[in-house]
C-alpha cells in the first residue's frame, strides 16, 4: 500500500511537471498580458488620482460659494434692514412735513 500512495504521488508530481514544462513558452504571452494589464493598472490609477484630485478641488471651490452665499445673505438682511429703517424715517419725514404750516 505505501509502495502504491509513492508511486501515486510520484507520478502526479511528474504530470505536473510535464504540464508546466508544456505551459512554458506561453509564459512569455503572459508575462506580456500581465505587463500590459501592469500598465493599464498603472493608468486607471493615474486617472483616478486626477479625478480625486478634481473632486478635492471642486470641493473647496463648493465650500467658496456656500461662504460666499452665507455672507451675500447677511448683506442682504443689512440691506433690507436699512431700507426698512430709511422708508419709516421717509414716512414720518413726510407726515412733519404735513404738520408744518
């Protein structure tokens, strides 16, 4: 029995040594498919990279405008405040100068 599981093992390991020694011209075409997928990788990333940085940056310019936004508000309540206060000086302007003989 142990003669038999020797000579089993043997004889796989000569299989797969005969199938590697037949798969090995054609490690050159896949040494260049795995250069060529290397370099497509390698380009994907690049592409990715400047994406991220694009989104980084439009990010900033996002929180620019919303600042910007936040202060036109406030100088539009400033505004309307004014006018507010202006129209009532008008009004009781005008009502003195119905008063006035």
């Amino acid at each position: 029995m142990a003669t038999n599981w020797k000579l089993s093992v043997l004889l796989t390991g000569l299989v797969v040594l005969a199938a590697c020694e037949k798969d090995g011209p054609e490690n050159s075409n896949t040494t260049q498919d795995l250069e060529q997928k290397n370099i497509i990788v390698n380009n994907n990333s690049t592409q990715l990279s400047s994406r991220i940085k694009q989104v980084d940056e439009l990010m900033r310019v996002e929180e620019v405008m919303i600042i910007c936004l936040k202060v036109h508000r406030s100088l539009l309540k400033l505004i309307s405040t004014r006018i507010i206060h202006l129209s009532s000086g008008l009004k009781l302007l005008l009502r003195n100068m119905k008063e006035i003989p």
